[in-house]
C-alpha cells in the first residue's frame, strides 16, 4: 500500500508540474499576443533555462525578431538547436531556416535540408514545402548527404546533428 501511495503522489506530482509549466507557456503567449514582449521574453527565458522546448523555440523567434530583446542571431540559433534536438518540429524547422539563410552561422544548405527532412518526416507541411524548394538548389548528392544525415540524426534521439 505504501508503494501505491508513494507511485500515485508521483505521478500526481508530475502532472500538476506539466499542469503549471502549461500555465507559464501560456502567459508568454498571451503576454507576447498583447504585445507585451517584455514580459513573454522574461517568462519564456526562465522556461528556457529549464529545458522547455516550446519556450526555446519562442525565445528564438524573439531573439531573432528583435522582440523585447536585441536581435541575436547566434543567440537564436543557439535556442532553435536545443529546441529542435528536443524533437520539437518547430524548432526544426525555424533551424532549418537558419541555416538556409546563414543568420547568425555559416551558411548550410545540406544542414537546412536535413533539418526541414526530420521536420517532413514528423508531418510538417511547411518544412515539406521548403525541402521541395531547397531540392531545386541543392545537387542530389547533397540530397542524399543530407537524408543520411537526418537518419542519423533521428536514430541517435538528435544527438550529435
């Protein structure tokens, strides 16, 4: 009986932890959808920090569009990678982007082909749309790099990508 007592107060934990972490990301994004920047900045950082891939991925947007902060690239990018080796598709997709453009790194067209690859495997349409674009840019050997890459990349959980 103890260990049942023990298990369910666990589990109860974690979902009042999850219950409240949803709180938070929400308040950054209504503070943000008022255009209160500050406040979705400061809330999102701290959720951030904690490992929130929502918030990383929010907080890259931010940092890259200059909102309630100055414009970061590199700072954006950082925030983009720890999301989307979270697996958060998002974030995949905006890295992917990121390397697309060279904001902030070296430009990377097989790096942006492989992230919007593993974003279009998850069911993203736009990353679907960006990778049939990028496939007119890029030669099909890096095609073929970059599909590899991507596997590797998702079997080992997004380490090392």
């Amino acid at each position: 009986m103890k260990k049942f007592l023990i298990i369910l107060f666990s589990l109860n934990f974690l979902i009042c932890s999850k219950s409240v972490l949803a709180d938070e990301i929400l308040k950054g994004f209504d503070a943000y959808k008022n255009k209160d920047y500050q406040l979705a900045f400061d809330i999102w950082s701290k959720l951030a920090i904690e490992g929130d891939p929502i918030a990383q991925n929010s907080l890259g947007v931010m940092l890259q569009k200059g909102e309630g902060t100055e414009m970061n690239f590199l700072l954006s990018y950082t925030w983009f990678k720890k999301s989307a080796e979270s697996g958060y598709t998002p974030a995949q997709v905006s890295l992917g982007y990121i390397y697309d453009q060279g904001m902030g790194i070296d430009q990377n067209k097989i790096k942006a082909f492989m992230w919007w690859k593993i974003a279009s495997m998850h069911g993203d349409s736009d990353a679907m749309t960006l990778l049939k674009l990028l496939s007119n840019e890029i030669n099909e050997n890096d095609q073929k790099i970059a599909i590899n890459l991507a596997d590797k990349c998702v079997k080992n959980n997004f380490k090392a990508c």
